[in-house]
C-alpha cells in the first residue's frame, strides 16, 4: 500500500517515500506535535502479521536506536485498508 503525500497517521502527515523493499516503504513524514520531520517504515499487512518478522523489525529498531540516540520512534497503525 503506498501513501500519498498528505496522508495522515496519527499525528504525522506523510510528505514523500523515501525507499521501498522487502521489509515495507519508508516515507519522509513531518511531526506535527514536534514540527519536525521524521522517517516512518510501513510494513505490509501480511508481514506485520508473521511474529518472526515483527521481532526482526523491532530488533532493528532497537539497535537503530542505539547506534543514532533516542529520536527513532517506533509507532504502530492498523491500515483500514
């Protein structure tokens, strides 16, 4: 599923992808509570629902953390689509 710009999750509102691959897409998003801009991993439906995935992605996340400091910010939302 790709996201068009203006498409809002929560309180981001998607500005432009950035990459896509095998674990999902990546868009540049702006933080409207922070008023900065962020990257934002959506993954798709059917890779969010394996278990070995999600701790694949989590892991990376947490050493993404640890190598660029605390502002990565792992988000979860449930497409309508």
């Amino acid at each position: 599923m790709t996201l068009q710009p203006g498409t809002k999750l929560g309180r981001y509102e998607i500005r432009s992808q950035l990459g896509a691959g095998g674990m999902g897409e990546v868009y540049r998003a702006r933080d409207e509570k922070l008023n900065r801009d962020v990257a934002i991993k959506v993954l798709p439906a059917s890779l969010s629902e394996s278990e070995d995935r999600l701790r694949r992605f989590v892991t990376a996340h947490c050493f993404l953390t640890y190598i660029a400091g605390a502002g990565l910010v792992m988000r979860k939302f449930r497409s309508r689509h």
